[in-house]
C-alpha cells in the first residue's frame, strides 16, 4: 500500500494517483487537514508520497500536523521507506532531515525550467530525463540541502529545486502531479479575484497547461515508472531479508 499525505483538500495527488492505480497499486490517503492521524509504523507501506499545502513547516502553532508529520517522515528516512515530498512535502523532508527551510529568492508561481545535475544522470528516480524539465511551480519557500544530501536539480530563480537525502527519500520543488483542473482550483483559491493582474495570470497560466501538456506526461511518466522502480527494488530487498 502506498500512504499519500494530503495538507489540504484541494492539493490532492493528480497524475500521479492515476498512475499508481493504473498499475495496480493501492493507495490510502490520510487527510491531516481533518485530523486524521498518521500510522504509527511502516507495516504494510511500500511507499510515502507528501504532497503540497499553503502553510510553512514551521506554523505548528496552525497546523499542529506538521510536527507529527515531520516525525513520521524522520523515521521514514531512517528505514529507507521509498519517500516522495511534493513542494511542502519536500520542505518537511528537508526539515526531517535537519535542513532549513528559508523563503525562495523568486516565489515561483508558474511554468518555470527546472536544470538536473550531473548527480541526476544516473539517480535511479532522475534518470532518462535528459537535462532539463518544463513544470509547474507554486511556491514562495525553498529547503536548504540537508547535511548528506544529494543536490538533483536546480533552476534560475530558485537554486534548490530536487534532492535525495538517504537511500530513497526524494524532494521535489516542482508539482509533478499537476493537471488543468488543479491549476484552475488553485487559482480560485489562492488569488484574489478582483486583483485584474492576478485574474490575468490565473488565465494564461490555465491556458498554457494544454500546450505543456504533452512533454510533461512524457517527463512525469518517466519520473513516475523510476519511482515504482524504486519500490519493487526495496520489496525485492525486505522479501530476501526474510528468507
């Protein structure tokens, strides 16, 4: 079973739920915005995907969650559980693993390139995605690199865009998991309606989508089958430690 980590009702997993279901995996989806709790151990998880939320890692005061949460991913990490962190998810990894999280130089509100790092040449996540990726960003924080951690990507307005800390725990800046839907659901909620520049964004940014969407499949759906790569390959690994 693979555990997605929703903060908030409308940053919800898109296409990479698709994916998943679409190759037989099941998923469970703890809501923390409504209370619910997180599992007390790793039984019968194969994977953890954290995905996005508006807040900062560090209003535990608002979101008493992000504590509980950062603990779950702590121990995660430590017992190589396959962890992928979307946008806050990747901020709560980051902060799990020591890191800081520091507000970004440019907050990223749209398509913006993403430049992999030679380390990205062979990670078993990055792999086969050439040197650059278009994809969607809405974000105005920014993890700084864990302590061990390997740098994956980077980007012109924000240096720190991916990173690999441990054996199979992932950050990502970038929204993956993005479709028109999403974008347009986010747009209504995080921008003021009567702001005419934001209401213009909010428009180029939903029609842009169908442009992107192509090359972005192609590029999340090779991120997607490196990820479940790395899930067999543990399964494989915890089957063998039991014979």
């Amino acid at each position: 079973m693979i555990l997605i980590i929703k903060h908030i009702a409308i940053e919800g997993p898109g296409t990479i739920e698709d994916y998943l279901l679409g190759k037989g995996y099941k998923l469970r989806t703890i809501d923390l915005h409504k209370g619910e709790p997180l599992p007390k151990n790793f039984i019968d998880i194969e994977a953890i995907i954290s995905l996005g939320g508006p807040m900062n890692v560090y209003e535990e005061n608002k979101s008493p969650f992000l504590k509980a949460e950062t603990d779950f991913l702590s121990r995660a990490i430590k017992e190589e559980v396959p962890t992928l962190g979307i946008c806050l998810g990747s901020q709560l990894i980051a902060k799990a693993s020591g890191a800081k999280v520091v507000k970004s130089p440019v907050k990223e509100v749209g398509w913006f390139k993403v430049n992999l790092e030679k380390s990205a040449n062979n990670d078993p996540l990055f792999k086969d995605l050439g040197q650059t990726i278009d994809v969607y960003h809405w974000h105005e924080d920014m993890w700084e690199l864990p302590k061990g951690a390997v740098l994956l990507g980077s980007g012109e307005g924000c240096p720190n865009q991916a990173f690999k800390v441990g054996r199979c725990a992932y950050g990502v800046q970038f929204h993956v998991e993005i479709t028109g839907k999403i974008i347009d659901d986010w747009c209504k909620a995080y921008f003021d309606s009567k702001d005419a520049q934001k209401k213009k964004k909010a428009k180029e940014m939903v029609e842009e989508y169908p442009k992107k969407k192509k090359d972005l499949e192609k590029s999340c759906n090779i991120f997607y089958a490196n990820f479940v790569k790395i899930i067999e390959a543990r399964k494989k690994q915890l089957a063998l430690v039991r014979i």
